[in-house]
C-alpha cells in the first residue's frame, strides 16, 4: 500500500511539474526552459519509442534517427511544397504515416538478421537516407531548411511556446499511456518472450518476425511524430537530424534511463539534456563528462535511471 | 490408432562430409509412444531438429496430419500442433514460470496482435496456465523466475510448455537428460500419464525408461534407421544388438 501511495506521490509530483512549468519558468524570468522543456519532451518521444525496439523487444538498432529525420522532412517539405496543408492535422499523421511505412520497408529487410549484424544494417539505411537528405538540393541539401512557421492547430496558437509545449506534452503522455498498455497485452508480452528467448517462441508457434516486424512499424511511427514535433519546434529541419550520432544520442537516453523501462526515455532523456544544457557551461568537452556518466550507469545501475527509482520503491 | 500422424520419407542431412540423417524413413501412428533411441552422435538430435522445422533437410519430406510440412517453419509446424521440449532447457528464464505458460497457452487461444487489454488480466490464461502447471507437478513453482528453477523443475516447465500448446503430437528430446535417478522417476511417471492422451516421440538414452514407456521404438544408427518395433522385437533383432555399441546390458 505504500508503495503504490509513494509510486502514485512521484507521478503526481511529476505530472503537476509538467503542469506547472511554463508559469514557474515565467514566473523565474527564464522563458528559454520552456523551449527546453519541449525539446526534453520530443526526445524522451523518441527514446520511449526506440525503447519499445531496444527494451523490450530486443532489438538494438543504431538506425532510428532515419525514422526521425524522415518525419521531420515531411513537415518540412509540406510546409515548402503545399503550404495549404500545412496543418498539424494534416502534416503530422502525415509524417507518422511515412515513417511507419519507412519502418516497414527497413524492418521488412533488416529483421532477417539479428545482433551485430541487424546494428549495421539499420545502421546502413539510415546513412542511406542521411545521403539522399543531403544530396537533396531541393529541399537544402546539407545546408537543411527552414520551416516558414510552425503547423497550425484550430483554435491553438502553437508559436506560443507555452502553448506549443503543452501540445507536446499532452502528445508525449498520451504516446507513453499507449505504449505501456502495449507492453502489458498481448502483443507487449510476445514481445518480451522474443527478446528473452527467440527460438522458443518460434517454437511454441509465434511467427516472431510478424510481431518484430510489427514493433519496428510501430517504433518507427511514434519517431516520426516525435521528428515532426522536432522540425516545428526549431521550425527547421536538416540531414543532421538522420546522422548516426543521433541515432547515437537516442540509444544513449535509452540506455542511461532504463531499458526496457516505462520511464526510461524520459529519465534518459531528460538525465541527457540537462548534463549536456549544464556541463557545456562549464567546458565544450563536455562529451567527457557524459561518457563517465554513462559508464557508471551501466556499471552500477544496469537498469537506468528509472531503475534506481524502481528499486528504492521495493 | 493405426492413423499415421508423423511420417517422414527419405529425409536426409548432410553436414559437409557427414551423412547426418540418411534415407530416413519414420512412421508414427496417432495415440502411440514411439521412442527413438540410438548411441551418441547418431543423429537424433538432427532428426527431431527436422521433424520440428528448425532445420531444412537436404532431401526427403516430412508429412504431418496428413500434409507435406517440409517447407514449413518451425512456428508454423508449432501451430500445426508439433510441440517439442529441447534437450538443452529452453524457457523464458526473465518471465515467471506461470508466464512462460501462460505465453504457451496464449499461442494457441486467440490473435496474439491485441495491444491494449492487459494480458495478466485475461483469466482464462492464468487459469489453463496452472491447469497444465498442476499437471507436471509445478503448481507451487507458479510464480518464480524461471531461471531460477532446479535442473529437474525446468526439465518439467519444459514438458509444460510443450503440453500447454495442446499438441497433436509432443516431441521430447532427452526429457530425462542430465536428472537425478529421482527426478528421472518423477518424469518417467509424468510421461506415462501421457500415453494414451498424447502421441509422443520420446527421444532418450535411458533405456530402462524407454522400453518402460514405448509401444515402439526405432533406432538410428550412423544417420539410419536399422530397426523399428516393439521392444520385445527390438531387443531380439540381432542387428541392433551388434550395432548398438556393444551395450548389450543395456539392452
């Protein structure tokens, strides 16, 4: 009983936080946290995403900035090309869209092999993609592209930083509900018995690839809503946003928050930012700091961040 | 009875200059306990690895319930109804060991696609799950890791996992493999209980368990078959006798 009260004060403390934050930054005289929080939030979308891949499903791809950078582009490219449908209605399902199919297309292939050898092949499609980006003049090429403005939403004025993090918040907590009824039915558990043991589920009748093939569409889609959030809220998009490194970062979050943790993406990428936001301060190697960071929790705390807060409430 | 569930024709397996499986020809017959047995290193292994479709044979065809499965992966043959239990324990060891039946369980009742009504509440899961836990002896095990089980508790969730499937036919390779003699008793007691419910083919080296538990029993020599009868049969044929490694107490 009181670990579910305890359980149930940290999540409310956290939720009225999240409720409260553009008012007590506004209130502290730093506006700039307000962006910083939405960018927290779109990279804790992300790294929940690639969490459902890596974390509970097993699946260690170094490929998911590709998903990501997709997502981004198609608002992007919306915003350029057809203006007129530049609503968040119409572009981000629209960007969701594409990257699932991108998923599917990837996963399709890459999920024939497994290990090391699926690491380098989401790798490879990804670098693919960075290079078509790149080389697409079009739309930037390397330079990327600015976005006009923002995507509009009826009756909400999303060039408002504070309204804009409340969409994403809502969008994230709504993201992370689905995903954790999706790891507690049916499905989330097949999941789980591929990652602990592949052969037996194969031999028990699942068609592991069909339910592989299914998190890696799903993962892929919830990276292109978090790329599209990303591409409004810089209101610019680049081939960067598909390089490896960050395909890098987002295992990283994952990583130092929690695998296969409800919570992982958000500590990792919250725990991320932050270090990253307070250590180039003090010193541009701050990537020093981050290694040792990173290097003690897997050493000490193999199951993250959220980890530690999981075995403190047992 | 005289049904025949399993059958294979010419199967053969070649790794590199090794004719692993040659010309195999097997019948089993629905309701029946049929033993494989052979020395080490004749192939059993590669033989239950190609009835269960983990691995592709070079040559021949494996026919069950009256269809040709040789294309047929080993998750679809599964669905089929062919269970199997390995030699070398292979559970869920991070799932709880009613999980790992319930999972089991969850293959064969219903689409496995459903995301959003949670698993650990669907009763009728839990509920065969300890069904079939109480039927190996494992009822109290429930709700432990799975990697934590003894050696003989895992060799039971195995059987469990691959009676849980509601199998046409159970495949047990070694199920006896690495027990104690008392362990080994509690499970040659479980699989009598089988016969008659279940067509098994029992793959074991313990021969007092064999010819205790078959109807009848093959021997696979080098790759091939050299014998199959009743054990009273198997025992007279002078074939097996010479061929069988000189193991003639065992027999």
């Amino acid at each position: 009983m009181t670990v579910f009260r305890r359980r149930h004060a940290w999540l409310g403390a956290l939720v009225a936080l999240a409720l409260v934050f553009p008012q007590l930054a506004a209130w502290l005289g730093q506006d700039f946290y307000v962006a910083f929080a939405s960018r927290v939030l779109i990279w804790a979308l992300l790294a929940s995403s690639l969490n459902l891949l890596v974390g509970v499903g097993g699946m260690v791809s170094l490929g998911h900035a590709a998903f990501y950078g997709v997502g981004a582009y198609v608002v992007g490219i919306v915003a350029t090309e057809a203006p007129q449908l530049s609503a968040a209605l119409i572009a981000w399902p629209a960007a969701v869209a594409v990257s699932g199919l991108l998923a599917l297309a990837i996963g399709a292939i890459s999920l024939r092999t497994r290990g090391v050898y699926f690491i380098m092949i989401t790798l490879a499609f990804a670098q693919m993609l960075f290079y078509v980006f790149v080389s697409l003049k079009a739309y930037g090429g390397d330079d990327g592209m600015a976005i006009a403005r923002r995507s509009a939403l009826p009756g909400l004025n999303l060039a408002d930083e504070a309204t804009f993090y409340y969409v994403v918040l809502a969008l994230f907590a709504l993201c992370l509900y689905a995903l954790a009824r999706l790891t507690a039915s049916r499905f989330g558990r097949v999941l789980a018995g591929i990652k602990d043991n592949e052969a037996r589920m194969e031999s028990l009748g699942y068609a592991t690839f069909r339910f592989k093939l299914v998190a890696i569409v799903i993962s892929g889609a919830v990276a292109g809503l978090a790329g599209a959030l990303m591409a409004n809220l810089n209101t610019y998009v680049s081939p960067n946003m598909l390089y490896w490194d960050q395909s890098g970062t987002v295992l990283v979050m994952v990583i130092l928050g929690g695998l296969g943790s409800l919570w992982g993406g958000l500590a990792g990428a919250g725990a991320y930012l932050l270090f990253e936001e307070l250590a180039t301060a003090v010193t541009p190697h701050w990537q020093i700091g981050l290694g040792a960071l990173l290097l003690g929790v897997v050493f000490f705390a193999p199951a993250g961040i959220a980890g530690l807060f999981a075995r403190r409430r047992r | 009875m005289n049904e025949i569930l399993l059958e294979t024709r010419g199967l053969a397996k070649r790794f590199g200059g090794l004719l692993a499986t040659d010309a195999v020809s097997l019948t089993i017959r629905r309701g029946e306990c049929h033993a494989l047995i052979g020395p080490n290193g004749a192939g059993k292994t590669t033989l239950v690895g190609q009835l269960a479709g983990t691995l592709a044979p070079d040559a021949g065809s494996v026919l069950f319930a009256g269809r040709d499965v040789t294309a047929y992966a080993a998750h679809k043959r599964a669905a089929l109804g062919l269970a199997r239990s390995f030699q070398i324990t292979s559970v869920l060891a991070g799932f709880s060991v009613e999980e790992n039946v319930a999972l089991a369980v969850q293959a064969v009742s219903g689409s496995s696609f459903r995301f959003w009504r949670r698993v650990a509440a669907e009763e009728e899961l839990s509920t065969r799950a300890l069904a079939v836990l109480r039927s190996v002896g494992l009822e109290r095990a429930g709700g432990r890791r799975a990697g934590e089980l003894s050696h003989g508790e895992h060799r039971q969730l195995e059987l469990a996992l691959a009676l849980a499937t509601r199998p046409q036919l159970l495949l047990l390779d070694e199920p006896m493999a690495g027990m104690g003699l008392e362990e080994s008793q509690t499970m040659v007691e479980l699989i009598a209980g089988l016969k008659g419910s279940h067509t098994l083919l029992l793959v074991e080296h313990d021969m007092d368990a064999v010819f205790r538990l078959a109807d009848r029993i093959s021997v696979l020599v080098a790759g091939r078959i050299i014998a199959s009868g009743t054990g009273d049969e198997i025992r007279a044929n002078p074939e097996v006798r010479s061929a069988y490694l000189g193991e003639e107490d065992a027999l």
